[in-house]
C-alpha cells in the first residue's frame, strides 16, 4: 500500500518539521472530559 510505504520512508527531519508547522500555540487545543471543580490543574497545560 502507498500510504504505508509513505509512513515507513518519513524521517526523523520530515517528522520534526511537521511537528514544527502544527505544534505551535495558536493552534493547540485541550479537551477535558470529567467532573472538576477548577481548571487549575490543567491551566500549566496550555502554556506550552
């Protein structure tokens, strides 16, 4: 299949170039599904 040849031949650049364009602050997002009573604990999450 194309697509898994594709994922076996990236490389270690390809990936952290990737993960350069879409891991940036103004693009993050968390979800948190439960019961809390404060966002407190996860507010250090967003501040990446």
């Amino acid at each position: 299949d194309d697509a898994i040849a594709e994922m076996e031949a990236a490389t270690l650049e390809d990936l952290q170039r990737v993960a350069r364009e879409l891991l940036v602050g103004e693009r993050l997002h968390l979800a948190v599904v439960g019961p809390y009573r404060s966002d407190k604990r996860f507010a250090p999450l967003l501040r990446l």
